[in-house]
C-alpha cells in the first residue's frame, strides 16, 4: 500500500467528523490512494444503511 502525500494534504478528515463526513471522507480516500482500508466498522455501518462501496 502506498500513501498519496500530496491527497493527504489537501483532504484532511474533519476535526469530530459525523457520520456522512467520515463516509464521504474515507469514499474519497478510497478513490485516490491506497495506504489504509476503510475501518472495519465503518464498512459494516455503510452495508447497514445500503451505501454502496
């Protein structure tokens, strides 16, 4: 897994990020760079509520 520095940069995650913030953050993650999987957890809430990964 390789980390896209410069995504990072301009992407942070929201400071106390809610729920669709943290989907939206970590769907963009997903997109353009490939350090870290989504958390377990959260991927199990997103299946929950029928957001498509």
């Amino acid at each position: 897994m390789s980390i896209n520095k410069a995504w990072h940069s301009k992407n942070r995650m929201p400071k106390n990020a809610n729920f669709e913030q943290r989907v939206k953050w970590h769907l963009s993650h997903k997109k353009n760079c490939s350090c870290m999987p989504i958390p377990k957890k959260l991927e199990e809430e997103m299946k929950r509520r029928g957001i498509k990964i």
